[in-house]
C-alpha cells in the first residue's frame, strides 16, 4: 500500500527536467515535496497522473503501475489554476466530480458540503470569475478531492491564501490524512512542511538531494540548533565567541545558533549561566528544513528554469 | 493506452457543458438573434425590388388617329411591352397604357404636359401608302429602353397591320410557332433540363456550398477557440487529470458543432419562414402577389447527400481545427494558427465554384473523392444530378477514413499541444511531444 517512485528520468530537449528520482509515499501520510523553481516539483507530479510519460522509469501504486491504475485514483490541483470563468461555482463542480464517475446527486451534495465546510456555501451559484483568488483556489481544492481519490497531489497548495484559508485547508489536509489518503504537495513554506508532513523529499535540478522523514532529515546534519533570548541584551554578541557556534539568526524574538557536530549545545547553557545572564528562552532543537534546504540547494536560484506553463498575460 | 479508454460517459458530459456554455453566452443569443433577423429580413428582399419597381412605371397614353386598326392592337403592343400575360393578372407590369381610340389630341398633349403620363403615342395612317405612322412625345431618350421597346410595340403593329390588309388571319402573329427540342442523340430522352432548371440547380448547389463553407469556417473555428479558451485559462490542467484528450476532443467537437449546428438551423428557419411569409408580406404591401421563390433540383436525395456531406465534412475539418487550437496559447493566436486550414477550406470551395462550371470533366470527378475537397464538390456534382451511387458512397468511405486518421493524429497532437505552453510551437516540435505523450 504504497505509492512509488521508481527511478524516473525526464528530459526536455536541453534541460533535464527529472534525473533518477525515486521515492516512496505511504497511505495516512502527508508527503512535502520541495525544491527552488524548475527543480521538477510540477513534473514530476504530472508524471504521476500519467499526463506526461517518463523517459525511463515507473510509477506503481499499490503494486500497480500508474498507466493502469483507474484515473479517479488520483486527485490533482494543479499550480496554475484555473476555472472555466463564465460556469457557476457549482455547476463547474459537480461537472468535474461527473467526469470522475461520481454520480450527480451526490456531486451536489458534497459540494455543498465542502463548501459550507470552507465557509462559502453562498458561492454556489456564483460565476468563477466573480470570485478572489483565494476562493477560486479553494473551488479548485473542491474539485480535486470531490471523487474522493486515494492520492491527492497539489502544486503549491497555500500559495497565496490567507491565514484563515490556510487553516481551513490545512484542516481539511489532516482529516484526509486520517482517512488513510495520501497527500503529496509541494511548497517553499518550510514551517507548513514541518506542521504537516511526515516525509519530504528536496529536489533540485531534477536530483533528490534530501529525502525521508522529516526528523530524520533534520537529524542527519548531525548539528544542533539552539535559540535563546536574553532579558535586556537582544544582541546577545558574546555567543559568536564561543567554539563551535555559528550565530545564524538574530531576531527581536529569539537568536538562533548552529553548533557543530562534536560540540555540546548545552555549553551554550552553561556560558549563558556563567554570564549571570537572564535567560527568558533557551532550546535545543534540530536545524530547520529551511536551513538544511538552503544548505543543499544553495540561495534560491533566481534564474528562471521552470517547465511549468508560466502565467500567460492576456 | 489510456487515450483510449471508453468514450462515455466523459466525453457526453464535455459535450453537454461544451453546449451549455456555447448555447447560453450572450454572443451565441445575440448573434442568432441577429443573423435571423437579417435573414427574415433577406428573404423580403423580391418584395422590396417589386416595391421599389413599383413606382418606375412607364406611362403611356395611345392617341388613335388612324382607322382599321387591326382588332387586338392593344393585346398586340400589350404583348410586346409588357411580355406574354402572366396566367396571375395582377403580376406587376412596367408599361401601363391607356387607349384613347376618340378624342381630342389637345386634352392628351396637356395631360402629357402636366406630367401624368411618361409618354404620347399618337398613330396615324398615311393617306396613299396606307401604311401606319407612329409619333412619340416624349422627354425619355430617343435611343433609350423604353423608346425602343415602344419601337418594337410599334413594329409589331404594324406587320399586323400588314397582314390585316393582305387578308391574311390576324391571330398568327401572336401564336407560337411549333418548336420541338429534342437531345443530341435520338435514342435519348426527351428529359431536356430547361434553362430555369439549369440555372436553379446550379444556384442550388452554390447555396449548398456556401452553406457547407460558411459552416465550416465559423463553426470550426468555435471549437478552436475553445480548445485556446480552455488552455489560456489553465482549466486544461483539471481536465486532463478527469477526462482523457480523446473524450475532451470529441466532447468539444460535437459539442460546439451542435451548438453551430442549432444557431444555423435557427438562421435557415428564419430564411424558409420569410419566403413563406413573402408572399402574403407581398400582398398586404403591393397587393398582388409576388413572383416567388422556386427551389428548383431540392429534392429528398440532393438534401439526404447534403446532410451526410455537411456533417461528415465539419466533423473532418473541426478536428483539424480544435488540433490547431491546442497549440496556441491564447485565444488572440487562434485566427493565425488556423490561417493554413483557412486556406485549405478556402481552395476547396473554389475548386468547387469553378467545378460547377464544368462539372463533367475528368479532374473535377477526381477532385470530388479527395476527403478534403468532397464536401463541396460531391456535393456540386450530386445536386447538379450526375453521380451514381457508388460514386457517393466511395466518396462517404474516403471521408470517414480520414476522419479516423484524422481522430487518431489529432488526439495525439492534442494530448501534446495542450501542455506546451508559452512557446511557438512548430512542426517539430508537435512530432516530437506528440511522440514522447501518452
């Protein structure tokens, strides 16, 4: 029970989109999957549900390869979005949920349903264009997951909505998860991966750099992280004197440090006490996924690689 | 291949949508609307020319000097002016005469003069030779048509005139002459098409064909602009994880042609509706009816080919079309993405038009196999009446064929374009993603 990635490989013309990716996700599991822009998040996704074919490689979900599995297997929001702008909200629903075999009635219902759940039941009879943004990304979430499929795949779910919306849909992410459906997204936001996921993979240029359970990827720098904060000295300067500390954040909240392998991170305790300092916040914790992303994939690349269709102005 | 999973249910549901968002937006209403309107409108148009007629009528007064005018020398110049009499008596005429056999010469100048009649036709008979003379007053040019049809009337009157006083019978020079036509070969038929059924069945089949090409035009490039919609929109990307491009291509393609296919059943409705309501439009504005309207060669087997042709034929060139659309990425590209096709549709119908004007020789009986021209010019040739069955039918097998490659190559172009975004997209570069898709 499990949906795998075995070694793929996807080349347009000069840029090689996806190299020898493999992974593995499992029911019941929220799985983040990272990577800067043109790192092959979007391909490979569309390579799952079969809308593009891999040059080598293959897909299997539970045993069976992607080409064979039943379509309403899978449920798909895909990074551009979009609706058909002149249809009613739930019009267009119950027509995407019809083509996956669901029957009319209870498309209606679950629409419904779903709609009352993201607090726009009175968008129904509502054309898409007159929506936000964020409410046309939230019909669109609906109509991914109305023919509840047991893989849900989304590009860049909570780009763009609201904390309120954000929430909603994060809600939303646990309770398919707890029904044993598999979630794989893709984001840069580190802190929603660290919330929701389980497993992450890091892609970059087509390569899995990182990949596995998050506490492990955090571990498996073998560097601790602490955070503390001083009542009186925000600066904090006397830590970057101390052996094996490296300062890596210096916030009006908290400072964070890295300590390097072989060091004890409670030194930074005992210098601290040493100091007669009054510590209102002292952690020990593991490097964030944003740290160890940034120490794999470098600065996030600004130059544009993405295959993913760009936004066409009209 | 998943591209070839089962057509239904999906590909009925896209269709219906399709419809649905074709048949209800306010440019489809609008347009029907409008295009009837003009229609209906077309359709009155005898009517305003016989209104507008109307009022050109030549009037001439006939002052009578001379004695033993032949009996019917009003039917005579009658004839001659006005044709033979129409069997419906109230048909409009463009000479109105009155006969004045009595009276004075003065009162008929002065009537010319205050301009109630065009013309003064005054007869007379010279004293020794006995022959008629005739005099015009007139303002109308000498050398003009109506003087020189008064000319002929005149003629006319007075070869009569001649014969009356020869002794001969009076009734001979209107009677027709017994004249038999008969075809070439003198086993063959007497079934000798008149000049009026050659000409009606010929604008028959250029009806026909305007109407196959004006289908094909605009409705075709309703399903390319749905398929550009559909991507500009990103929608495609929903789609493609629910539908298959198969069902999404046939979806789009019966969909957009039934709605085509609705608004023109509206706008010949509206044309048959108004040359029924002519005649009594005609009545109640000119009183008298009109001259009509005669679908000569429209029989059941002309309509039957029509029907098979037209719809064979949109459904050929709509798939071309909706492959053409899923290269573009907006909707503004459609027109010059679509242009080769445009052209394609365009050689056809030439070769049609001038194929009607020889419809017997040899190329354009070729020409009439070949899958993308025969919607027009079988058409030509089965309205003009000379295809024999098989003929048809091959034409009808050749069509369907292409119309499977045309399916096959078209979803795989389609599954390909659809996802190519951004970029112009040539030739190449549709084989190559048409190759490495599903």
């Amino acid at each position: 029970m499990s949906l795998t990635i075995d070694s793929i490989s996807k080349r347009f013309s000069e840029v090689q989109a996806l190299d020898d990716v493999s992974l593995e996700m499992s029911p019941g599991e929220v799985f983040g999957l990272l990577g800067a822009n043109g790192a092959g998040k979007t391909t490979a996704m569309r390579i799952v549900l079969d809308i593009l074919r891999p040059d080598s490689g293959t897909i299997a979900w539970n045993g069976k390869l992607n080409t064979d599995v039943p379509r309403d297997t899978w449920g798909y929001l895909p990074e551009e979005r979009g609706l058909y702008a002149k249809m009613k909200v739930l019009d267009q629903l119950v027509f995407f949920a019809k083509l996956h075999g669901v029957k009319p009635k209870a498309a209606e219902r679950e629409t419904r349903d779903w709609l009352e759940r993201f607090r726009i039941p009175e968008y129904a009879d509502r054309r898409a264009e007159q929506l936000s943004k964020g409410n046309q990304q939230k019909i669109q979430f609906i109509a991914a997951i109305l023919h509840d499929p047991d893989v849900l795949l989304m590009d860049e779910p909570f780009t763009g909505l609201d904390p309120v919306n954000a929430a909603l849909l994060k809600e939303a992410f646990l309770e398919l998860r707890d029904r044993g459906k598999t979630l794989v997204f893709s984001t840069h936001q580190m802190e929603t991966v660290e919330e929701l996921c389980q497993s992450i993979a890091i892609l970059d240029r087509g390569r899995v750099v990182v990949g596995g359970a998050v506490r492990d990827v955090r571990r498996s720098t073998g560097r601790q992280v602490v955070r503390l904060s001083v009542d009186g000295d925000p600066e904090i300067a006397w830590l970057a004197s101390l052996d094996g500390v490296r300062v890596t954040r210096r916030g009006q909240d908290y400072t964070e440090a890295v300590v390097s392998q072989g060091y004890d991170p409670e030194a930074v305790l005992r210098a601290a006490l040493a100091r007669n300092c009054r510590l209102i916040h002292f952690e020990i914790t593991d490097p964030s996924l944003e740290e160890i992303f940034i120490e794999h994939v470098g600065q996030i690349d600004t130059t544009e690689r993405t295959l993913a269709p760009k936004a066409v102005r009209a | 291949m998943n591209g070839w999973r089962t057509l239904f249910p999906n590909a009925w549901y896209v269709t219906v949508r399709e419809f649905r968002s074709r048949a209800t937006s306010r440019s489809f209403v609008v347009g029907t609307v409008l295009l009837a309107a003009i229609a209906f409108a077309a359709a009155q148009l005898p009517v305003l020319i016989d209104f507008a007629q109307g009022t050109s009528e030549t009037r001439v007064e006939v002052f009578v000097r001379a004695s033993g005018l032949p009996s019917d020398a009003l039917t005579v110049v009658g004839h001659v002016l006005n044709g033979a009499p129409a069997p419906d008596s109230n048909a409009h005429k463009a000479y109105a005469l009155s006969w004045l056999a009595d009276g004075d010469l003065a009162s008929a100048q002065s009537a010319l003069e205050q301009g109630k009649f065009d013309a003064l036709l005054i007869i007379d008979r010279d004293a020794s030779s006995r022959d008629l003379l005739f005099t015009l007053r007139t303002d109308m040019p000498s050398d003009g048509r109506q003087a020189q049809t008064i000319a002929s009337a005149t003629q006319m009157l007075a070869i009569e005139d001649g014969l009356v006083r020869a002794g001969t019978s009076t009734a001979s020079v209107l009677a027709p002459s017994s004249f038999t036509v008969l075809p070439v070969s003198p086993s063959g038929t007497a079934a000798v098409n008149s000049v009026s059924q050659e000409i009606s069945s010929s604008l028959l089949s250029t009806g026909l064909i305007v109407l196959i090409f004006m289908a094909i035009i605009t409705y075709g490039t309703w399903v390319a602009m749905s398929v550009a919609e559909e991507k500009s929109s990103r929608v495609m990307e929903l789609m493609l994880n629910a539908t298959t491009p198969l069902q999404m291509l046939a979806g789009k393609v019966i969909g957009n042609g039934a709605a085509g296919l609705t608004q023109y059943g509206i706008i010949l409705a509206a044309v048959i509706g108004g040359l029924i309501a002519q005649g009594p439009i005609h009545q109640a504005v000119l009183g008298g009816s009109s001259s009509g309207v005669a679908f000569g060669g429209l029989n059941a087997p002309v309509l039957g080919a029509f029907a098979v042709l037209f719809v064979l034929g949109f459904l050929l060139y709509s798939l071309l079309y909706a492959a053409l659309g899923s290269l573009v990425s907006r909707q503004e590209d459609v027109q010059s993405a679509t242009s080769p096709l445009m052209m394609l549709i365009m050689l056809g119908y030439f070769m049609s038009i001038f194929g009607l004007q020889a419809i017997n020789d040899t190329w354009v009986r070729i020409v009439s196999f070949v899958p993308f021209f025969s919607p027009y010019l079988m058409l030509a040739r089965v309205s003009v009446g000379r295809v024999e069955i098989w003929e048809f039918a091959l034409a009808v097998v050749f069509l369907l064929v292409s119309i499977g490659i045309a399916l096959v190559v078209t979803a795989r172009i389609y599954s390909a374009g659809v996802l190519l975004y951004g970029q112009r997209v040539g030739l190449r570069q549709i084989l190559t993603a048409a190759r490495v898709s599903r």
